[in-house]
C-alpha cells in the first residue's frame, strides 16, 4: 500500500512530503501562523497543536527550538549540554567505573594536544573543538553547506561507552558528535591510514558495538563521504513520519566513491 502525506489543512494527500509542505506553503499559508510547513506538519503528524512553536527540553522542561533541517525539536537547550554530559558521568561514577574514568581524561587531554587538534568558529560564533582535520571538515560541512544550527550539535558527544579490549582491559569511548534532535552520533574516521587501521581496527569495532547496543541513532563516516550523512537523515526522518521512532538507523560510509561535497571543501 502507498505511503501518503495528508494535509492538516485539507483532505489533500501527497506521494512526496516535499510536494505536501509546497502545497501547505502556497495553499495554506495564513494558517501557518508565521511557522514553517515544516513544523506545522511535524506537530501534525505527532498530534500537537498545529500551532505549536517550541519543544520541550529532557532534562528541564524549558522550550527548545525547531530544527529545520531534521525537521525535529532539539532536545535540550544549548545551555543545557553541560547538564547532559554530567548525566552520562554520574552514570559511570555510580557503576564503579572511576578507573576508566581516570582513563578517559587522559585520552581527552592526548587528543587536545594533537597538532592537527583545534577549535572551530560557527557562522553564529560558537566555538566547538575538533581533534582532526576529518572532524573539522565535518563542522565545516555542517555549517557552512548545511546551515545547522549550532545549538544542535554536541562536540565531542556527550555519551561516555564502556567497553573492555581482547585482553579484558576497561576503557572508555567518547563518539565524536551528537545531533540532538535526531539522538544520533557521529564519528568520523579514516580508512587511508593504513598504520591508524591495523593498529586499531579491533578496538574501533569494540567501540562500535556499544554504541550499536544503546538507543542511539549512528553513522559512522569515513574519509569525508558525507553523503552518507544526509542519507541516514533522510532514513530517521522516514522513521519519524512512520512513528517509528524505536528504529535505529545505523549506517557505515566505508565505500570507495566520489563526493562532490569533499571535494569543495578542499578548495
């Protein structure tokens, strides 16, 4: 059976969302009330008021803000990020888990002071740290061709994964981005560095099969194909629509094709 989009408004349907919210734009659009078609239909499709203007914040109640891009409510207000990353660590404090936590600053303090480690200014003048020239095209990416906002993003996660290597040590992962209002992270790797690979493939795959067992959306990303990105966006988009939000979305970029995108942020 075909999947259709119905208008709030009327008893129009559409194959294609994007030929919905063009309808609601041109059609209906003193009934959006200065809000997007976007977000119209977004609070339709989850049965809020139509006119509903803010989110709501997980971990303080307060309005977050739409995202038009992901089409979601993001799920925390920026200065909320701090809060959440404590979640995660009084998490491990309560599991016992101070060792690999001792573990775990030292791996961020190694990676600050990479030379190829540094911070990077979104168009909006927030600052977040990246730890390679692969991260920092990714912020790039975000801001500059997508327009993300800033209050979206979380650089590094928050997340904190415990997992023990093949000879039973305890250490910790720290995924290198999370998008709010899609629950999703991001990492971002490289499959050139031949030495990079066979020294730490085993562990990469360790660390990725605890993220695969959490509820988290993940897309992990090599050598800057970020058109996989947009293609796990669209696939958590589809979810939303669906109401099937207990789906993950779990994709792996390693392939071996050109991206135009990476090649314009060459330039």
């Amino acid at each position: 059976m075909a999947k259709y989009f119905k208008c709030p408004f009327c008893d129009r349907r559409y194959i294609e969302k994007d030929a919905l919210l063009a309808h609601m734009e041109k059609s209906h659009h003193d009934e959006l009330h200065g809000l997007s078609a976007k977000q119209i239909y977004f609070n339709f499709t989850n049965k809020y008021a139509l006119t509903k203007g803010y989110g709501k914040s997980v971990i303080s109640g307060k309005p977050t803000k739409f995202n038009e891009i992901t089409g979601r409510y993001e799920r925390f207000r920026p200065e909320e990020k701090e809060a959440y990353r404590q979640y995660f660590l009084r998490n491990m404090k309560k599991a016992g888990k101070e060792n690999i936590m001792k573990d775990m600053e030292h791996q961020k303090m190694m990676l600050a002071n990479r030379s190829i480690s540094g911070k990077y200014k979104f168009q909006d003048g927030t600052e977040f740290t990246y730890t390679g020239s692969y991260e920092k095209k990714f912020l790039e990416y975000l801001d500059i061709f997508l327009n993300w906002p800033s209050s979206d993003i979380c650089a590094p996660a928050p997340q904190l994964f415990p997992y023990k290597d093949i000879d039973g040590n305890e250490h910790v992962h720290i995924p290198d981005f999370y998008i709010t209002s899609l629950n999703l992270i991001v990492n971002i790797k490289s499959s050139t560095n031949k030495h990079y690979r066979l020294r730490d493939i085993e562990i990469e795959h360790l660390e990725d099969a605890e993220i695969k067992k959490s509820n988290f959306n993940y897309i992990k990303i090599y050598d800057n194909q970020f058109s996989k990105f947009m293609d796990g966006i669209k696939e958590i988009e589809d979810n939303i629509d669906a109401h099937e939000n207990e789906k993950k979305v779990i994709i792996e970029s390693f392939v071996d094709q050109y991206d135009e995108i990476s090649e314009l942020l060459n330039e």
